[in-house]
C-alpha cells in the first residue's frame, strides 16, 4: 500500500536521477520542495499521459491517481529544454497531449516511449536532436568551478535553466539533504552541524518549509501520507 519507489543515479551529465514508482490505495502524497524538473510517463488502465513536470520551490500536498505506474526522469541541474524552460514551469506541470503506448510528441518529432533502464539512451537522442541542452556556465557553479563570468552574469544565468535563485537552489538542496540524514537516523544537533545550518530552530524552519516534516516526523518508517522521492546527493 501507498507508493513503491526505485529509484538510481545516472553517469549522463544531463541527468540528475532516473526513477520509477506504482501507486496502491493512496491519494496523496507530500511533495518535497526540489530545484530540478522532472519528465514523468503515467500509465493507468491502458492510458499513456507524459508531463514536464516543472521545479517546486516549497513542499506541499500532491495529488497521486490509485493503481497507477510512473516512470520518470530527473535532469540535473542546467539542463533546459529551450522550448520548455523550467521559468515557465515553476510549480507547476504541463501536459504533452497525444502520447501512446508506444510513443509520445515532442519539439515536432515523436518518440518512442523510454524506460527504467534506456533512460540515457533517450536523452544522449533528445541531445542530439538539440531537444534538450545544458547551460555550462551553471554546471561549472554547480561543480564548485570558476564560471568565468561575473556573479551577476551566474545569477541571471541561474534564473534562466532553473526558474530559481541561486540561493533558493542552495536552501533547497540543504533542506533535502537534512531531511535524508534525519530519515536515516542522524541526530539533529548533527544535522546542524554537519550541513551549517544556525542552530535547530533554523533547521527546524528550513525543514518546515522545503520539506513540509518535522524531524521527529521524518523519523517514523511508514506515514500515512508518504513523501515524494527523497535521495542523498
């Protein structure tokens, strides 16, 4: 019962993280607050529906259709589809009408259906076919590199592949790795320590905010209403 989730890391610079998950006698679940956007495939009852679903910058109540698969794909951090940039899908998610059991539209071609385990296959194609770029001025920041430009230029340019500040990037990525570390067991005061936060009442309003749980609440195994995938980065 609730939601069964695999998920998996990908060597493919463009992707963030691969997933795929099944729904059984739950309605709902808690979104956690994520920087990245997401291609999700859905198929209940023999119908295919494909979605960009765009970047979430708080945490929040999701919808889940009972007795239904998913498939999805996370792309890291700068990568765009410019005809789709994450901008326009903050908080929200866009449809792509016409998909079938066996293909799906996009930017004008249509495409096979991918899967759980050709997922960067698919993407090295979305590249090659200039559906699908990374900005490299962010994924130099990202690495910790200098981008050669100004901070100005980093922050506009951050703005522009993600929807999203830098600094909210930042406060995102932080939150959902406290909440990963609580979940397994690591004391808050640790939590504090270890990822720079003020003190627990900071911690406590971050999680409060990115991840919608307390952290006594993100220690209990099996909710009532289960969290949206949770990894450590």
């Amino acid at each position: 019962m609730g939601l069964d989730t695999q998920s998996r890391p990908s060597e493919s610079p463009f992707i963030e993280r691969v997933w795929r998950s099944r729904s059984s006698g739950v309605d709902r679940m808690a979104a956690i607050a994520t920087a990245n956007w997401d291609l999700v495939f859905c198929e209940r009852r023999g119908r295919v529906e494909v979605f960009v679903q765009g970047p979430e910058p708080a945490a929040g109540p999701a919808p889940v259709p009972d007795g239904t698969a998913f498939f999805g794909i996370t792309f890291a951090l700068g990568t765009v589809m410019p005809h789709l940039p994450p901008g326009r899908l903050v908080d929200r998610g866009v449809e792509i009408p016409g998909a079938t059991r066996a293909s799906f539209p996009l930017k004008g071609s249509r495409w096979h259906l991918p899967g759980y385990g050709n997922a960067e296959e698919f993407v090295r194609r979305l590249v090659r076919e200039d559906v699908l770029v990374r900005d490299p001025v962010v994924a130099s920041a990202l690495r910790g590199e200098p981008p050669g430009v100004s901070e100005r230029t980093v922050q506009r340019r951050f703005v522009a592949a993600t929807g999203l500040t830098r600094g909210t990037v930042r406060q995102i990525g932080r939150a959902r790795q406290a909440a990963a570390l609580l979940r397994d067991g690591l004391p808050a005061h640790e939590v504090v320590h270890r990822l720079g936060y003020f003190d627990q009442p900071h911690l406590a309003r971050s999680l409060a905010r990115f991840v919608g749980r307390t952290a006594t609440e993100l220690g209990v195994r099996e909710p009532a209403v289960p969290l949206s995938l949770l990894y450590k980065t």
